[in-house]
C-alpha cells in the first residue's frame, strides 16, 4: 500500500508530493477543482486554505475533514521515479 510521505506547497493550489514508492510528484490543485465541486471542496478553492494540507495515515488532509489517498493522488499527479 503506498503513503505520501512529503507535501510542500509550490505555487497556487500545487503541491510537491513524495511518495513511500520513492516516486515524487507535484499535484495540480486548481485542475482537479476545476473538475469538481462539492461543500468540502468549496474550501479548497482558497488558495491559503488549500495550503493548509496536512498528512495523516499516509494520505493527504485538511482541516474540514477532506482526505485524498495516496494512491489516488499519484494518479492525478505528475509524477517521477526518484530511487
């Protein structure tokens, strides 16, 4: 089972991602926003909220609840071999 490891916010709605695979990624907030829609994403559209993500159990969250798995953000993101 992968887990994210690492989340730097970059620019707006971007986030470097390092994953336990030794892969890295950056995941492009505002693309997957653009596709969706939903009350607990509506705060994810604010910028500084957005960069509030924090890690916990190997996935990625933020304050109001939302959680992404690893394994679906590795989808969603550009990612590279590091190891």
């Amino acid at each position: 089972m992968i887990k994210l490891l690492n989340a730097k916010p970059l620019a707006s709605h971007q986030l470097e991602l390092s994953f336990s695979d030794g892969t890295q990624g950056v995941f492009n907030g505002a693309a997957y926003l653009a596709t969706r829609s939903g009350p607990l994403l509506e705060a994810l559209r604010d910028p500084a909220y957005f960069a509030r993500c924090f890690i916990e159990a190997g996935g990625l969250c933020w304050p109001n609840g939302l959680e992404l798995p690893a394994a679906r953000l590795k989808e969603l993101s550009e990612v590279e071999q590091t190891t």
